[in-house]
C-alpha cells in the first residue's frame, strides 16, 4: 500500500485523484490518496456564482472547448461522472461559436469563420487572408535558436509566416483571450503546438495542418467511440459547452464522486490545509508540512502529484537543497486578471451577436476584451429577460495600468468596465447586478523558453529520484481540457510503470 500525496484541489488535481482512485481499484491496489487543498473549497478558478432567482454568473472560466482529443477526454470524464444531462452546449454554426469579434480602432469586426471570409477581403485585413496562407505555404522552414529550445514567440512566428496582419488582427488578441498574455513574449511552441509541431515537421503551418495525424493512444479511442456523449458531440458538430449549474458543477461533481466512493478508493480529502514545505527523503519519498488556521502537521507519503502553480511548488521546495528546481519553478509567472460581470435588464444586445470580442494589445485598451454571456449560455440567465456580459481586464500589464492588485479599488474596475460597454456596445443604462473579482496570478504565463524551463525541472526531479510529478496549468497546458488530460496522462503512466 503506497500513500499518494495531491497538492492543489483545482480542477486538475481533482481529476488527478478520480483517475488515481479508478486506476488503483481496477488493479485491485489500496494505495490511500491524500488530496490537500488550501482553501475550504474546490475546484480552483473554476468558480459560478448563483442567485436565487436562478441567475448564473461564471467568475472565472466560461466555456470549455468540444474539439480535440483533450476536449473528448473532458466529455468522457462527464459522461463517467453522469453530467450528461445537465450539459449545455454550443454547436460549430451557432453564432456563439462562429462569431468572435475584434475591436480595432474602435470598432468591432467578426474574424474570418468561413471559406469565403478566406478569399475576399475581410476588414480589418487588407489582403484576402488566403495571401498569407500562401506566405506560409512558400517560406521555407524557420531556423530557430536551439539555445532557447528551438522556441518563437507567438508574434515573430506569425510575422514570419503570415505576415503583420495575421500577428496583429488574430494571435495578439487570441493570446489575450486565452492566456490575458503579451504575444510577443508567449511562446508558440508552448501555447500552440500543434502550429508549431506543423510548421517543424512540414516547413509549413498548412502543409504540417493537412498530413495526416498521429493515431492517439488506443484505451482512449476505444473508449471516444464507444462514449454515446462523444457520437452525439461530433454529429452535432459541438463547438463548446457548459453545465446548468455553471462550470463548477464539474468539479464539485468530481469531488462528490470521490467522497462517496472513498471507502473503497481509499481518498482523503482535507480541505482548509495548506502545504507549506516538502522535505524529501533520499529514498524520494517525502514528509510533507501542512498548516490549517490552528495547528501544523507533518504527513509522510510514499508518492507526490503536485498541481499546484509553479510559483506556490516554489516555495514548498528548499532553495538550498533544490536550486534549479526551486529557481525555475518561480520563474514561472502568472499574471493577475480583473473579471467583472455585469448583469442588465432586458435584450440589450442581439441575441446572435457572438461569443465576444476581444482588444488588440497595441490598442491601449484598459480592457482585454468583453464576453457576451448570454448570447452563449442562455440557460444561464435563469427565467429572466436580462443580458450578461464579462469585461475582462489586466493580465500581463495589470501592475501598469492598474498598479498593485492588492489595493486596486474595486469601484474603479467597475467603473473602467461600465465605460467600456457603453464605447463599445454603446449600452447607456445602468447594470441591475455587478460582480467584480481581482483573480491574483491566475494565468501562468508560457513565455519563449517555456518547454525548456519545464524540461529542466523534471530532469532535475528524475536526477535526485524525487517521487514527485508535475501536474496541472502551469506545465501540462492552460485550460481546463488540457488540465484534466494532462493529470490523466500522469496518473496512468504512474500505474503502468507500476
Ligand atoms: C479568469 C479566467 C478565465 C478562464 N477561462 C477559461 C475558459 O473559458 N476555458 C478554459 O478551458 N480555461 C479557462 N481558464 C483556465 C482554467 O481556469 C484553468 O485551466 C484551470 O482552472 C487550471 O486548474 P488547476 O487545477 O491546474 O489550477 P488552479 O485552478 O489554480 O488550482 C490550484 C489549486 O491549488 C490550491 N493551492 C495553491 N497553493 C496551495 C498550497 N500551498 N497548498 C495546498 N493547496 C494549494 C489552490 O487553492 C487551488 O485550488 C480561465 C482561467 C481564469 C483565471
């Protein structure tokens, strides 16, 4: 019997402890797994606030994607976890999937969503985006510096193989949206692999898009094709979805899962209990020093899946007895988004105006962009006739604009958010219902180098036989798809090695 340490309750630790727990009982294992989260609840960022009139405002992520192995996994996780009937989804023609707006100079513009957007010019583009296509198509490869893991920003790649427009209309803005990041500074080998492996494998983002792809692991397709979720999310084209309860019904429905089954998995879960230091033993394993409000406690464990943020693992781990660890662990940023959700009376912008629009960093906006709430999810606006909209602001140059998160007055952001609606939606009433949250360091940043920094980390916990792996947003991937995949990955490389 081995005891399992998860640090970090978010939604990656979670699903860390579900397929530990599922993996260990179908080997007949009684390994006992410890799952510690610092705060009395789970879930992490993954936060719904609800109101008695059945209003749903989501506090930090919205939607999660329906495309791609990560996302199938996703669904399959729900479907074992019976969540299917409380989905609600968002299908690839619906204009909460089609429509994603820019902002350039003031005005919104849709980005191109079909084939014609491709070949006739589409605003704020100059040129049919087919031109850089064949830009792309007709560079040769790109020589990239192999000190720095042969890595490129997200901008200087763009510029490179589709020009100025691509960069400045598309992946700048993206790289707010997803990562409230700079796309000059975030690497594309970590943000985008899948561009990345292309344009390595073929010379060409198209070319490397349209070969054929790898066969993904066998126990996952058998299971996609026989998931009746998964048929029914490809025939009807899904393009994103989320839950009646809001986003955090899965994790509470993971954690629920866990509770109820956990005499015979043999899960602990003690929320409130912060991890403060990891002292290693030579054998790799490892005594773990946890404080909650009134005592602290050392726990002994055999094995660590730590999912926390890197920042937080740093300083769990000695400075002194791990440099590079320690060192690089903290490099690793994460930058802090302000989310304020507002809540109108009435229909106050077209129901099919789109998922939401997003600002170009090189316009000097004060905010990151605006998501239209109840054009997507509109269960989510209870009985009532009422438009929800999320002004997302900060990221990567909250300091600057906002100064420190920890004193930024709260009216302020409010007011900042208001103004926006009314310049660009030129909504002039007032909202009936406001929520304003300053998420501190939520988004970690995968800046040039990335890959390499985490690659360094786990070779330096392979070197001294630390049984410690490394899960979670700040290494495996940055939403909440790639979270889950990543912890099922770890966990079933841990019982095959096993
Ligand atoms: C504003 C916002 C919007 C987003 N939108 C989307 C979206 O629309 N779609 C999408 O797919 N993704 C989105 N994301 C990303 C998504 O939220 C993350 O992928 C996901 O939450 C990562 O989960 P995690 O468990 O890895 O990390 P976290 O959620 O950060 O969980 C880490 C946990 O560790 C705990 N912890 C920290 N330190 C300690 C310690 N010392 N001891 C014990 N516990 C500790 C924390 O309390 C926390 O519960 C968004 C994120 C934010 C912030």
């Amino acid at each position: 019997m081995k005891k399992i340490a998860i640090l970090g309750g978010g939604v990656s630790g979670l699903s860390c402890a579900h397929y530990l727990a599922k993996l260990g009982k179908s080997l007949g294992r009684s390994d006992r797994i410890i799952l510690i989260e610092a705060s009395n609840s789970v879930g992490g960022w993954l936060k719904s606030q609800q109101f008695d009139d059945g209003v749903i405002h989501e506090l930090g992520p919205k939607s999660i994607r329906a495309s791609g192995l990560p996302a199938f996994n996703t669904l399959l996780l729900a479907e074992e976890i019976k969540l299917t009937p409380d989905i609600i989804k968002v299908k690839s023609g619906d204009p909460a999937a089609k429509k994603r707006l820019i902002c350039v100079n003031n005005q919104l513009y849709t980005l191109p969503n079909s084939l014609k957007s491709l070949i006739f010019n589409c605003p704020p583009f100059t040129k049919p985006l087919i031109s850089s296509m064949y830009k792309d198509f007709k560079s040769p490869r790109l020589t990239l510096d192999p000190n720095n893991g042969e890595d490129i920003s997200v901008h200087d790649f763009m510029v490179s193989r589709f020009g100025e427009e691509v960069a400045k209309y598309l992946f700048d803005p993206m790289c707010r949206g997803i990562a409230a990041g700079d796309s000059k500074k975030l690497s594309l080998k970590s943000m985008f692999p899948p561009i990345y492996r292309a344009e390595r494998s073929k010379g060409s983002v198209i070319k490397g898009m349209l070969s054929p792809n790898k066969e993904t692991p066998s126990t996952i397709n058998s299971e996609i094709s026989s998931s009746s979720l998964l048929n029914q999310v490809k025939s009807e084209k899904w393009s994103i979805w989320s839950l009646k309860n809001g986003l955090e019904q899965l994790p509470a429905t993971i954690y629920s899962n866990l509770i109820k089954h956990s005499t015979s998995a043999n899960v602990e879960v003690h929320l409130g209990h912060q991890v403060d230091h990891i002292m290693f033993k030579d054998d790799g394993s490892a005594v773990l020093h946890v404080s909650n409000c009134n005592s602290i406690k050392p726990i002994s464990v055999d094995h660590i899946f730590s999912a926390l943020p890197a920042n937080n693992l740093a300083k769990c781990i000695s400075a002194k007895g791990y440099p590079i660890i320690h060192n690089n662990l903290k490099s690793i940023k994460s930058v802090t988004v302000a989310v304020v959700n507002l809540e109108y009376s009435g229909t106050i912008i077209p129901r099919d105006m789109g998922f939401g629009f997003l600002t170009p960093s090189y316009s000097n906006s004060p905010i990151l962009g605006i998501v239209f709430d109840s054009c997507c999810f509109r269960d989510h606006d209870g009985d009532k006739d009422i438009t929800r909209l999320t002004v997302m602001m900060g990221g990567e140059w909250f300091d600057d604009q906002f100064g420190d998160p920890v004193n930024v007055d709260h009216q302020l952001m409010l007011k900042i958010a208001q103004d926006s609606v009314r310049n660009h939606l030129n909504i002039n009433v007032n909202p009936v219902r406001t929520i304003v949250n300053i998420h501190k360091e939520c988004i970690p940043q995968y800046y040039v180098g990335h890959s390499s920094k985490v690659e360094t980390i786990r070779s330096e916990i392979e070197k001294h036989q630390l049984n410690l792996e490394l899960i979670g947003n700040s290494f495996g991937g940055l939403g909440v798809n790639d979270s889950i995949y990543d912890a099922r990955q770890k966990a079933y490389r841990f019982y095959n090695n096993k």
